[in-house]
C-alpha cells in the first residue's frame, strides 16, 4: 500500500538531506515535488493544495531554517501535517449505549461488505461481546447464504434472515431477537447497488429510522480512488456517517482515497481491510500509517501483531527451550507458522523503518513461498532427525528432497540456517528472551 508515494516521498527526503541548508526557494521546489506525489497518488486536488500550504506556513520561517538539521524539520512537519490529514488521532467505535448497539454497514456492492461484517464481528467477539451478524441483503444473489457460512465458519450467529421479506422487516426483526436473547451488538450488512440511487438511499434511510444505529459505517474500496471519496460524500449526505471502513487498502499501491476521505468528508477511516483472510482488518492509526507512508515504519503495529500470534505459553516454553538448549526444527517450523500469522511477509516488512529504501535499491522481496518451503522440509523428516539435525547425512537429505518436493540445496539451505540460528540462540541464552529481543532474532 501507498508503494508510488513512498517511493517518491523517499526520494524527495533523500535530495532535501544532501542540501544541508535550506532557502525559501528550497523548500519550495520540494512542497512541488510533494504536491505532484500527492495528485499522481490520487489525491484531491484540493486536499494536495491545502496539504502544501499547511507544510510551507509552518516551514518558512527561522526556527527551520535557521536550524542546524533543517531537513528533518521539514521532514517532522510533513509527517505531522500528514498524520493530521489522516484524521490526527485513531476513531474508535462509540459502544457506550445500552445493548444491543446496532452496527450499520452500507456501500456500493463489491466493496467488500458481507466479508467485512463477519471480520468486524471477530474482531468484536474478540473483545468479549455476544454478536449478532444480520444478512438485509436481499437482492444481491446468495448474499444471505454467504454470510451464513462466514459466520459458520468464525463461529458467530447469524440471524436466520428470510429472503421473501424487506431489509426492512428483516431488520427490525433482528434487533427484537437480539434484545430477547441478550446480544451486546448486531452488525447489519445491507444491500448495495452498483451506483448510488434514490430507492438504495430510502431504504437505507428507513432501515436507521426503525433500528437507530450507534454507527453507520460505509465500506469502501480503496482501490477506486477518488470514487470512494465521492460515494463517502453521497452516502454522508443521506445518511450523516460516523466513520468509514476501508477495503483493500493491501492492494492500493497510490492512497488517495484514505488521504482524502477524513479531509473531504469530515468522517474518520475507523478500520482498513489489509487482505481477504478473516483477521486483515484493522483499526486505522492515522499517526503509524504516516510514519509508514514516509518509510519510517510501524514497530507498534509489527508488535502488537507479534503478541497476538506468538501465545503467552509458547513463549515462556519457546524461553525453556533455549536455556535447556532443546530447540530443535520443530520448534524452527512453530516460530514460522506463528510469524505466517501475523500477515504476510511483505506486510510485515513494511513496518520496518528503512525498507522502503531498501526496496529501491532492488533487494529482493520476500518470499512466502520460501516459509512454505520450509515447512514442507522439516514435515518430511522423522522425529529423531527434528531433535538431532546432525543425523541428516546425504542420503538422508535426497530423502528428505524427494519427500517435499524441494531439492536438496533447499534442505541443505534450511539445516545451514538452522545451525546458524543454535548458535545466536546459545549465544544469547544468558539473557533471556531480553537478549533474544536485543539481537533482533524474535519479532515479540
């Protein structure tokens, strides 16, 4: 995500750096480089123009320019202006009311609503709520049926919606189920059209009438620019929303509709969709989504992502292990499956200060394939080759290739890495998982 405006922000900080003092006339070449960054990430022409006229009130004057590290003020009042852009501070949902709170989710069709309920409500059961998913979309074929199996699937209910009725009744059913049966929240996933007209919008309008949501959400897809900020608007309009989900911001390279929305339409992004599996969404953080645009990564994120896939107990057995210098392969393929967990690689690498520029200078990019690889490897070996690595001879390993369809390079790749990992293990078992955390070997 926002791969372009990275790229050229990097750079426009890369030149601004090697100028050492700065003029007017300085700063203003680069607030035109950052502007045409802006418009070709698909930003709104007028956002971009306020944008730069922000930065340049605050740049232009002695306190940058009279500094001995003028770039990176400049630099710091950029992030700080974008992070403003952005929406300043994370919007949370407002649940303070007397259950159960509805939740509305409207968009145009395609924009990923069904598969965003059922991930909200993961996310909200989670959190120790009784949930309540409703199907109200009755025209789009299979809808229904669709979030039924979600729900199945995460292990949420789903209000047993009849087709033959409106969202109307569906709806006001639904809500006097979950007062009867105690649910803390429903999630209404509505039905969407292609394009906005005026029955989605009467509909949707009487839906709010009879349930009276805590939050109306839009979900929109990220990768249609400047048409979500547009479908924000409509929908605002009609509705007044109190926040916006964005979908598919994993496969928006340019960005503008989440550097737009919040300064179009006055409605803070409350949750992205980072890839299709049933945890990619996530609560927007305006302030760690600047520092990742500007390549200077996400550590509180990467963090908190490894302590939700990297379980208490199996940290403190993972730390037994080490001091007993017992971690064999099978402890190698657990610590894998547990990063898998936390997104995949090139996401994870993005929230790494620095790679952005790393990425430029045509290092190769992370491969899933390779952790894959790996599994398959030690999943081919027996249970005294995973304890005693020193056992793999080499017919061992065309065994073992042959088994994982790998070639022997690969298992002889894999038991090189491996040694090399025992040794830094041993190295740091003095200090504990502090000293692993220190030499950089474990992401939690």
């Amino acid at each position: 995500m926002f791969e372009g405006l990275n790229t050229k922000l990097s750079n426009v900080f890369k030149n601004l750096k090697g100028r050492g003092k700065l003029t007017e006339k300085d700063i203003d070449l680069v607030l035109k480089e950052i502007r045409m960054a802006l418009l070709e990430a698909d930003v709104n022409f007028t956002v971009a123009k306020d944008f730069v006229a922000s930065i340049r009130e605050k740049a232009i004057g002695n306190e940058v320019l009279d500094s001995l590290t003028p770039a990176q003020q400049v630099i710091k009042i950029v992030q700080n202006q974008l992070t403003a852009l952005l929406g300043g501070e994370i919007s949370e949902l407002n649940l303070s009311v007397r259950p159960p709170v509805a939740l509305l989710l409207v968009g145009l069709q395609g924009s990923g609503k069904t598969t965003t309920s059922s991930k909200l409500a993961r996310m909200l059961k989670e959190s120790k709520k009784k949930v309540l998913l409703v199907p109200a979309d009755t025209y789009r074929p299979a809808a229904i049926t669709q979030l039924k199996k979600l729900g199945s699937d995460l292990e949420i209910d789903v209000y047993d919606s009849d087709p033959s009725k409106s969202p109307l009744e569906i709806c006001g059913g639904a809500m006097e189920h979950a007062r009867i049966n105690t649910y803390d929240l429903i999630i209404i996933d509505s039905a969407g059209r292609l394009q906005i007209d005026e029955v989605l919008m009467k509909e949707l309008h009487d839906i709010k009438s009879i349930i009276n949501p805590q939050e109306i959400l839009l979900i929109a897809d990220a990768m249609t620019g400047q048409e979500a900020v547009n479908v924000a608007q409509a929908f605002d309009k009609s509705l007044d929303l109190t926040g916006v989900i964005l979908t598919k911001l994993d496969g928006d390279a340019r960005g503008g509709a989440a550097l737009s929305i919040k300064a179009v339409t006055g409605k803070s992004i409350k949750f992205v969709g980072t890839g299709e599996k049933a945890d990619a969404l996530e609560p927007f953080h305006p302030d760690r989504m600047a520092s990742r645009i500007l390549d200077m990564g996400d550590v509180l994120s990467l963090i908190e992502k490894a302590e939700s896939a990297f379980e208490g107990e199996d940290v403190d057995e993972l730390h037994k292990k080490i001091k007993n210098k017992s971690f064999d392969l099978d402890d190698f393929r657990k610590q894998i499956q547990s990063i898998k967990k936390m997104g995949s690689m090139s996401q994870i690498l993005d929230m790494i200060p620095g790679m952005g520029a790393l990425k430029q200078k045509g290092l190769p990019q992370a491969d899933e394939g390779e952790l894959k690889k790996i599994e398959a490897i030690i999943s081919s070996m027996t249970k005294e080759e995973k304890r005693k690595p020193a056992l793999i001879n080499g017919s061992r390993r065309l065994r073992i290739s042959a088994g994982s369809g790998t070639q022997v390079q690969d298992v002889n790749k894999l038991l090189k890495n491996f040694q090399m990992t025992q040794k830094m293990m041993k190295k740091f078992s003095k200090g504990g998982l502090k000293g692993l955390k220190r030499s950089g070997m474990l992401p939690f």
